[in-house]
C-alpha cells in the first residue's frame, strides 16, 4: 500500500468506533440505564458513561437524551440501533462458526410470551432442552404486556400483536379459542345460563384495563358491551383463582382452565373469542443457531398440543 494511502487508512480506522463502544450503547439502549447495563456486561456504570461518551465524540452525534428517569434513544440513536445490530449478530455468527460450534447450542436467549403461555406451555418443556443442550440458558419473560423486540428486551416473542415494522421474522403459530367458565358452586347458585344473552345478569371476572396489560386483551366487551366486573387483575392466573373462587364468570383460553377440575364451561362446545398467536424474532438473530433452535422448539410445542391450539386459517 502506498504510504500516503496507508496514512489515511490509519487516521480512518481511528475513527470508526470500537465495537466494545457500540456494545454498551446497544446494552443502554435496550436496558434504559447505564447503571442496569453495567450490571447485565459486568463493567462499572461510570466507565459504560464514559463509553457512551467516547462513542458520541467519535461519531459526531448525540445518541441519548440523558433524563433522571433514564437514557432514551435520539433520532441519531435510533439511526445507529439497526446497523449495530447487523455487527452483533455478524460477531455471533462469526464466533459460532470459528469455533466449530455449528453443532453445539449454548448461550442465553430470552424470551418474551402472554403469562399462561410463558407458564403453562414454554415453562414446562424446558426440562428437556436442558438435558438435551446442558449450555442453553432461558430466560423467559411471561407477562400480560408483551416485551419489545425493538429494544431487544427479548430476542424471541411470542405475541397476540405481531410487529408491524421493522426487520423481523414473524409467523402465525395458532389460532386460540376462549371459553367461558365458573365455579360449580357459582353454577348452582347464580341464575342459569342456557344462552348467550342471559351472561347480562351475571358478574365477571377480568384483566385491569388502564395500559398495564395488552389492548389484545379487551375481549371481555366483545362477548357484552357493559359487563359487570366481580374482580379485575393484570394476571389471567389470579383471574382463575378467583373465578374458582367463585367470584364470577370468565373468559380463559383451555390451558389456563385445564389447569385443575375447579372450573366448568358454561358453553363447552362454543368458542366464544378467538385470538392469533404469533410468534416473532429479529432476522439477523435466526442466523445463530440458539435463536433458531428456541424459535423452533416453539413451534413444535404447538404442534404437539392440538387440543389446545388450532392451526391458523
């Protein structure tokens, strides 16, 4: 190489940022705090600052509003996000084949699902992938408002609201019907239900409907406009509890009410609600083979339950 062009190649590489830079601005990005990114890549909050700091010189722009409440993404920030990605998951794939690893599954991959689904259906078929891949680390997050896949909360989703934008792999996994149960004593104690329109007279059980939980989840005023509310929760597992209770009437999907002989269906044979399950993942990360795996693992795990989920239309 020329010298005069080795000169400038060298100033040139200077200024590209370290990836270990764009490592802790993608870790902030996702996490909100410089203080929990220090804690999830082990390094001292000040010195995830000072990164920060040395990237934004280094790039010439300001990628996070610095609040009290956190660090929120500029529109440089949110510019950098897709391109740092593409490098994180390049370096994966990279570590992965160079180590000869194509066959081996280890590493961490989270994964974000409704409560029930996390709890009752992923949860326990874990035990297997353990014994089957001792290196692969699940962390999952089940809970009633879904995880972001932008900010990488989880790198798998699986959703009742698929991603409308963006670079993701999404596939409708299945179709899911809710019926409509009680108490056996509330059944022989409240007036009788022979059709639909009689639900008028009676109390529900219900999600908490102030944005702690997924709008998907209004499905209660599909089945009555002006339903009478006995008991509200964010959690469809305290909403079982307490329709076991006794307290009213709800509506569950069949593997949150086949979780013990408490409840009876009020219309055994007719759905009343029907939901989509999606499930939804960045495309770049379905190239490294954990990712792939998980991904995979839970669509067989609809496949091996028909008499809980039907196939979608």
């Amino acid at each position: 190489m020329h010298p005069c062009c080795a000169l400038m190649h060298n100033r040139f590489m200077k200024q590209l940022p370290e990836w270990n830079d764009l490592r802790v601005f993608l870790m902030v990005a996702r996490l909100g705090t410089i203080s929990l990114a220090g804690e999830r890549l082990g390094i001292e909050h000040s010195t995830v600052s000072r990164r920060i700091d040395r990237l934004e010189e280094k790039l010439g722009a300001v990628l996070f509003d610095r609040r009290r409440s956190g660090y929120t993404l500029t529109d440089a920030g949110r510019r950098l996000i897709p391109n740092a990605e593409k490098m994180e998951a390049a370096l994966l794939e990279a570590v992965e084949q160079s180590l000869g690893q194509a066959e081996v599954i280890e590493g961490t991959v989270r994964v974000g699902t409704p409560e029930a689904f996390g709890i009752h259906v992923l949860a326990p078929s874990l035990a297997r992938l353990r014994e089957q891949h001792p290196g692969l680390h699940i962390e999952l997050m089940a809970q009633p408002q879904f995880p972001s896949l932008v900010t990488r909360e989880v790198e798998i989703l699986v959703t009742l609201e698929p991603p409308e934008a963006g670079r993701y792999k999404v596939a409708r996994l299945a179709q899911v019907d809710y019926f409509l149960y009680c108490s056996p004593s509330y059944r022989t104690t409240h007036p009788p239900i022979r059709e639909l329109g009689d639900v008028i007279h009676h109390e529900f059980v219900d999600y908490i409907h102030d944005g702690s939980v997924s709008d998907r989840y209004r499905i209660l005023q599909e089945l009555t406009p002006h339903p009478r509310r006995s008991f509200s929760a964010t959690s469809v597992l305290a909403q079982r509890t307490a329709a076991a209770a006794g307290l009213g009437l709800v509506l569950l999907t069949p593997y949150v009410a086949r979780q013990g002989n408490d409840l009876v269906c009020v219309f055994p044979d007719q759905p009343l609600m029907t939901r989509g399950l999606w499930i939804a993942a960045p495309e770049d990360l379905l190239k490294i083979r954990r990712y792939r795996f998980v991904w995979d693992h839970i669509r067989q795990l609809i496949e091996e339950h028909p008499d809980l989920f039907r196939r979608p239309s």
